[in-house]
C-alpha cells in the first residue's frame, strides 16, 4: 500500500474504482467460460429471483439506462440465455424469462459469483465483510 500522504489513496471516489476494478476482474475471469459478462450475470441473477419482467423493470431495478439495456438483453436472447414472451394481456409488451440453459446453469454460475466474491475478500474478517456490505449499501 502506497504511503498515506499520496493524494490518490485519499480519495474515496478513486479507492472505490479501484476496488470496483479487481471485482469486476474477478468476477468476469470467471463467467468468461460461460460467455456470459457481468451485467448479463446481473440479469440473469434478477431474473432468477423475479421471473418475467420487462426490460423497463430490470433496468429501473438495476439502474441501467434502455439503450445499454436493449443490447445486454438481445444478445442474451440470441445466446440462449433468456426467452421473451409476448406479454397476454398487452401485447404491445415482452416478458422477459430464464431460458432452460440458464436455469440448468444456475447453480454452478451462482457458486462462481460466491467463490469470486470469496476471493476478492479473504483478507477480511467475517464482522470487517458486514461492515464493508453495510457501508456499500448506505453509498447506494
């Protein structure tokens, strides 16, 4: 760790980019196997949780604006990872599901995100993680 005077490491914008880096490094190294990128993962962890919602409820949910999102979710579609259904009652409006790839992948993805958020902190006591969760969550 550089020397406490360093203008860089006393700027908590920079530190959390920093910190953001390594995650997101960890975390894509291994969903690259799958194809799959972060926020793809993303989605698809929300859609686990919340089968069949639109597109404008997973970006409101996952502050992303709709253009980054249309694509995110197309190529999602293309790759097998998501099924749009054509919602019933409107048809104007698409649902969006896990396919049968994700949901026969869901544990081993989950398990990849669980041993990269491991990795990421190690060093870290169990009561220094729900600190830092609890101060990440109040910066949101």
């Amino acid at each position: 760790m550089p020397k406490e005077s360093y203008s860089e490491f006393e700027c908590y914008v920079y530190l959390l980019s920093k910190a953001h880096q390594k995650g997101h490094g960890l975390v894509q190294k291994r969903l690259l196997p799958y194809g799959l990128t972060n926020v793809q993962y993303v989605v698809l962890e929300l859609l686990w949780h919340e089968k069949g919602l639109t597109a404008g409820e997973i970006g409101k949910l996952l502050v992303i604006d709709q253009a980054t999102l249309s694509g995110v979710l197309d190529r999602m579609i293309d790759s097998k990872w998501l099924i749009r259904r054509q919602n019933k009652s409107d048809k104007r409006m698409f649902r969006l599901y896990p396919s049968k790839k994700a949901t026969r992948l869901k544990k081993k993805l989950v398990e990849e995100r669980r041993d990269a958020n491991k990795e990421l902190l190690v060093d870290f006591t169990k009561e220094e993680r729900i600190v830092l969760r609890r101060l990440l969550l109040a910066l949101l």
